[in-house]
C-alpha cells in the first residue's frame, strides 16, 4: 500500500511563502490525481488543489492567485507553495490520494 | 464556488442506524459529482471510506454504505459501534472533477 509523508517548516512568517513537499513511497506517482488539503485548527477540511502527474492542475478558486502544485517523477514528490501567507494559512496540511491515501498531516503555523 | 452542505451533528444509539447526508447550492447531486465520505478521529488523519458514490475499500467496514438519496449524497451506518463516532466529511467534485469541495462535515456521536 502506497504511503504518503509531509515534510516542511513548521513555522513561516506573515508574508513570505509556504512550501511543502509529499513523497510517495513506493514510487507509483504516476498516475492518479495528488491533492492538498489543509484543516484549519478546530475547523473542517479544505480542498486546495490537485495535480495529475502528467503536470496538469486545479486549484480551490479562492487560493488560486497564491497556489503552485508542481511534481517530481523522478522523486516521486509533488509540492505545494502558498505565498503571501497570513495567520489565516494556520492549519495541519494533509497530503493525499484522495480514493485512498492520506499522509499524517504536518502542521504549519504562521507567525512572526 | 458551490457550497457542500452536511448535517452539522447527529446522535445514533448503539446498533442504530443513521444516514449522513451531503447536498450541493447548484442543486441536485448525481453519480457525475462523484461523492466521495471520509472519516476523521480526533487527533487523526482523515481516512476514505466511500468513493464515486458507492466503493469502499478494504478497510470500510461493511455497516457502512453510500447511496444517492433526495437529490442528495447520503452514508448510511446500519449497526452503529461506539468506534464510528467521529466527524464525517462528505466531498463533490464539478466541471469534470475540476473543482473539488468538501462539505462542512457532520460530528457523529454514539449515545
């Protein structure tokens, strides 16, 4: 069974740029559509965007002016960067295939 | 963007049964929003439990089903075991699956 992990700072300061990587462990990122999720503290998940491996994308319309999701066959990663982060982007950010596959989350807070 | 609607709370008794429902702004949900349930523990990651309306998975225990109902997604738990209280989050994709939303989730509790 294919697993996910999160890696990335824990902490960003207001203004600057979020970025996470997810790696997929038995290497079958081909294929499939890999998204990101993230879960405000206290509060109900959302959909961030997704990634074919092929490279093409969609985004949650109302982040789409600070997303990228981007892709590495080669590591067979996909990543997220969020700029102009504000306390707002505070939430545990999840990983996923979303048919079957979450990562464990990682949480990132932002704060001077 | 549309907005995914669920029952905010719902309370089952031990070996009750109970539908969780999942509807949609821009009207009727059918098999082409492709309704997706997960489940999340306190503390948990979230986990899949239905896809594309009706397949489960392995892990899904079999009290567990998917079902379109009223115009609605619904997941229903025949049999409720106090290890199914938890938040349920229902998701709906449109244009094709090129915008994807979750649902607010509904909190289940056991009582």
């Amino acid at each position: 069974q294919v697993q996910l992990q999160e890696s990335g700072p824990g902490l960003v300061r207001p203004s600057e740029t979020l970025s996470l990587t997810c790696t997929v462990s038995d290497g079958s990122i081909s294929s499939y559509y890999w998204s990101w999720i993230r879960q405000p503290p206290g509060k109900g998940l959302e959909w961030i965007g997704y990634i074919h491996y092929s490279g093409s994308t969609s985004y949650n319309p109302s982040l789409k002016s600070r997303v990228t999701i981007s892709v590495d066959t080669s590591k067979t990663q996909f990543s997220l960067k969020l700029s102009s982060v504000t306390a707002a982007d505070t939430a545990v950010y999840y990983c996923a295939r979303l048919q079957d596959v979450w990562g464990q989350g990682t949480t990132v807070i932002v704060s001077s | 963007q549309a907005v995914v609607t669920q029952e905010p709370s719902l309370t089952v008794s031990p070996g009750g049964t109970v539908t969780l429902t999942c509807g949609s702004s821009t009207g009727a949900v059918t098999s082409n929003h492709y309704p997706y349930w997960f489940q999340q523990k306190p503390g948990q990651a979230p986990r899949t439990l239905i896809y594309d309306t009706t397949n489960k998975h392995s892990w899904t225990p079999a009290r567990f089903s998917g079902s379109l109902l009223g115009g609605k997604a619904a997941l229903t738990l025949s049999g409720a075991q106090p290890e199914d209280e938890a938040e349920y989050y229902c998701l709906l994709s449109y244009s094709g699956a090129r915008s994807v939303v979750f649902g607010g989730g509904t909190k289940l509790t056991v009582l």
